[in-house]
C-alpha cells in the first residue's frame, strides 16, 4: 500500500513549484485552395511565436484525412517549403475525393506543435479554383 502525503499528493496535482511551464504554443493561419480536377489542395501557412513575430526556420508538414473514415482516407504528407515572406509556407495535397478533410500541420523547430483544420472540399470544374473556407479549428498536441 503506497501512502502519501497532503503536500505529496498536492504537489502530485498542481506540479511542482519552480518548474517551467509549457513552450507557449505558434499561432497559425492556414488558408487552403481548392483545384483541379483530383482535388488538390495548396496550402499557405502563416506561423508567429507568441509575442507576434514571424516563426522562420520552422520544419512544416502537411497532412490530411477524412473525419468521417480516418483510418480510410489519409494523404501522404507533403512538406510545406518556406514562400520568401517570413514564417510563411505553402505545400500542396493531393485528395482522394471531395468531402470534409481535416488538414494537419505539423510544426518542428523551435516551436512544435501540431494544430488540424476541418475544411469542407467541393468538387471543382476543371482547372477553377474554388475557396475552402475553415469550417471549425482544433489543436491538438504533437504526438
């Protein structure tokens, strides 16, 4: 039987005292296009520590796969290659087919994270771009 103590126990619960808190986590903008006739998606990420600065140098992976049928519907992830404007990034994925997809950008480097964007992909005439709007916003923690 292990017994611990009131402090013990609060320690335990609150953390100890002193320690670092957590990296504060980069605030990004994804913006997705929609074209072709696949469909594809291009994707501009925008990516700024916490105080607001651009985050440069970071290490951008896209992925994305079908909430509906994740273990079904994944895209092999495309790394996002640095645009010329500081801490943006732009990658393109290629889709399986029209539907809600929940893009993943994965952020090493200095700061890592990974934050996912459910977006609504309707199908495209031809080579006519159509705009994806963000329909909701999640983050959640790298693995």
């Amino acid at each position: 039987m292990i017994s611990l103590s009131l402090r013990a126990l609060a320690l335990l619960l609150v953390g100890l005292p002193g320690l670092a808190s957590a990296a504060p986590r980069p605030a990004v903008d994804l913006q997705c296009v929609s074209f072709g006739s696949g469909p594809q998606l291009e994707c501009t990420v925008r990516l700024r520590s916490a105080d607001g600065q651009p985050l440069v140098g970071a290490n951008v992976t896209l992925g994305a796969t079908m909430p509906s049928m994740p273990m079904a519907h994944q895209v092999k992830p495309a790394v996002a290659a640095p645009t010329g404007a500081p801490g943006e990034y732009r990658g393109r994925l290629e889709l399986e087919m029209p539907g809600a997809w929940a893009v993943q950008v994965d952020i090493g480097g200095p700061l890592r994270d990974r934050v996912a964007r459910t977006l609504q992909v309707d199908e495209c005439d031809g080579d006519r771009r159509c705009s994806v709007p963000p329909a909701a916003a999640r983050a959640a923690p790298k693995p």
